[in-house]
C-alpha cells in the first residue's frame, strides 16, 4: 500500500499509463459512460504492480484493493456514478471507474467530479417521479 498520496498520485499516473489501451467509453443499461475502465482490471492491475513478494493471493488482493481505495480517497480516480463506491475484496459485479485527470463528464450538482449528471446520486431511476409520469404518459398515448 502506498505509503503516502504522493506515492499513491506517482501509482495512479503509472495506472493510467498502462490501462491506457483498456479505457473507452462503455455501457451498463443503455447509459454511455465516457472513458472508464472495469474495476477487475484495476484490481488484475494493483495485484500485479504493488504486492509483497511471497504473500499469499489472498493478501495481495487486500493490498491492491487498500491502493486502488487510496487512490479514491487522493481523489485520482473514482466510480462513474457514485463517488462513494469503494474497492471491496471478491467483488464480482462490473463497476466502471474513471481517473479524474482526464474526466469527460462535467461536474455534478455536487460538484462531484465523478457524477455523470444523470440522476441525483443515491436514487433509483426507476422510482424517480419523473420516470413514473413519463411511463404513466407513454402508457396512455399507446
């Protein structure tokens, strides 16, 4: 783990460098998210770039996800959409995160640098009022 933000700015600029041909723009649910790359990778990444010799996987892979979280924490990079989504040993769903040097998105309401401006963070598109007028008025002009 780094052992100060300098040394996690100097891992994350290294990051940057070597995922280059891995970040574009992907999508979740028919949402584009600009310049991001997947969480696995960051993790395969970290596991192979900041590990004790000798160590078992187990406490590599807790070592890489300390760094990749203090890199969060330094504000390098960060997830797509909700800026206080974190690293977690054997996660196993997709997540996108992006470094925040080179963000596409603009700020959020927040001024997160993070937010994709598409929801408020912490709401479920499918309960928005708004998605629910919308599908009430699509459903009565059918």
């Amino acid at each position: 783990m780094p052992s100060s933000q300098e040394d996690a700015a100097v891992l994350a600029r290294k990051m940057e460098a070597d995922l280059r041909p891995h970040i574009k723009d992907r999508k979740w649910r028919l949402k584009s998210y600009k310049q991001c790359f997947t969480a696995d990778l960051a993790v395969a990444w970290a596991m192979s770039n900041v590990k004790i010799q000798g160590a078992s996987d187990d406490l590599n892979e807790e070592i890489a996800i300390q760094t990749l979280n203090a890199m969060i924490d330094g504000g390098m990079i960060c997830h797509v959409v909700d800026p206080q989504k974190r690293f977690q040993i054997n996660e196993t769903r997709v997540l996108y995160f992006r470094f925040t040097s080179n963000n596409p998105e603009p700020r959020g309401a927040h001024g997160d640098v993070c937010w994709d401006g598409a929801r408020p963070l912490g709401t479920s598109p499918m309960s928005s009022p708004v998605s629910e007028k919308a599908t009430a008025a699509d459903l009565s002009t059918r």
